[in-house]
C-alpha cells in the first residue's frame, strides 16, 4: 500500500520536508489532498473522527496502512529507516532526530517572521509587527541557526559532505529545503550571508543535482512558494542590512 501524506493543497509548507523523503527514495506515495475526489475533506475526516484512535492534530500526517503518524520530525524518524535515509547506527538516528527538531524549531521562526502576533490574522493585520520581527530574524536568528548546521556539517567526523553520519540522510534533504525557503522568502538578507556558510550550501547544490530531486524539483509535483505557505516572500520584509 502507498504511503499517504496529507497536507494542504497547493502549498509546499511543512509537508514538503515528507515529499523530499518521499521523492528522493522513490517510494510509492499519494499525496493525498490532490486527489481528485478525496481532497481536503479526505484529510479532515481523519483529523475530525469520533472512531479513529489516533487523530491527528494537524498535519503534516502520513499514514502507513494502519499507523497515522503527526508532525514532521515524527514522521521523518519513522520513514527515515525504512528509505534508507537514516544512519544505520541508532545513536545517530538520535542526532538525526535532533538536528531535524531544530530546523523545526527554525521553521517555526520563519513562519512567525510575517505571523508575529495572531496566526488567525492575515498579513496585513500585523505588518508593522512582521517588519520588527523579519528585521531581528534577519539580523539574529538566520545566522545563528545557518552557523550552527554550518559548524554541526564541517565538524561531522565523517566528513562534510552530510550533516550526520557517512551518507544522505532526511535531515540534509530538509537543509535543503530550509535554503530553499529562505532564497525565496529573503533573497536579499541571504545573497549578503552566503559567503558565511560555504559548506551549508554546497551541500544545498549537491542535493539539488541528485537525479531523483532533480527530476521532482523539474516536475509538476514540486508546488511553487507562495504567499499562502511558511516561507513568504514580502519586499518589505528583506533587508541587506
């Protein structure tokens, strides 16, 4: 059976951390909100169930036959043995857990950069708000998150080329995602920052080229960013200073 991954359709967001798993593994998957005649409605239905002993409370989820798994790091420690994007050591699965946690604790920061007060207002309810909290996440938290994964890549023991461990695993696939973003969403602040984390990026660059990704990056199944998903691009938001 196909793994499902449920996730709001037409957005990258959280659940495109999954799909990279999922894509650069070649595992059989269904993206399941983009399905003709399932949808959002198939994805609520599991989260508002009265029967389903595990609901989620909101997704990304993934279901595996029987087994719904929530939330991104979750879900990566669980598929990451099982695409072969894990360490085989189970000490440094638990790295990989950890390094994977803190990109979502990034992640959430991103998100806050143009929500800072309410996620139930729009955007523009909030600017003045976004635009101090864009301003000190560009000035302090990009480089101390980006410097910390560029220190955790070049001290790795077995070598730079992957974050943890001597092969690919799901947390350089979300790295690259997490630049990804940030191009996207401060274009601007990261063309000025990107000489501070030559290791963080090329190993962007070597994800980028792998023919699995390629091929999904080139696809119709790679959804573009936008201004409904976690990274945002808003002029007035990015700064060089």
């Amino acid at each position: 059976m196909a793994y499902e991954l449920y996730y709001w359709d037409g957005l990258q967001g959280r659940g495109e951390f999954v799909r990279l798993a999922l894509e650069e593994s070649g595992a059989d998957y269904v993206d399941v909100t983009r399905e003709p005649g399932r949808g959002t409605d198939a994805m609520f239905a599991l989260m508002k169930s009265e029967s389903e002993p595990h609901i989620p409370f909101a997704p990304p989820f993934l279901r595996d036959n029987e087994l719904i798994i929530p939330h991104v790091a979750n879900i990566l420690f669980y598929l990451g043995p099982k695409l072969g994007l894990a360490p085989e050591d189970e000490g440094l699965r638990h790295v990989a857990n950890g390094l994977q946690l803190t990109i979502t604790d990034f992640v959430a920061e991103v998100h806050d950069t143009h929500h800072p007060i309410d996620t139930s207002l729009y955007y523009e309810d909030q600017k003045p708000e976004a635009k101090a909290r864009s301003a000190a996440f560009i000035r302090d938290r990009i480089p101390k998150f980006l410097g910390y994964f560029e220190r955790v890549l070049r001290q790795n023991p077995s070598g730079p080329q992957h974050i943890v461990g001597n092969g690919l695993t799901y947390v350089d696939l979300s790295l690259f995602q997490v630049i990804e973003g940030l191009t996207y969403a401060f274009p601007k602040a990261m063309a000025k920052r990107k000489g501070e984390y030559p290791t963080l990026l090329a190993l962007h660059d070597r994800v980028a080229k792998r023919p699995n990704i390629a091929r999904y990056l080139a696809s119709p199944r790679r959804l573009a960013f936008n201004e409904d998903g976690i990274f945002r691009h808003y002029p007035e938001l990015d700064s060089a200073e």
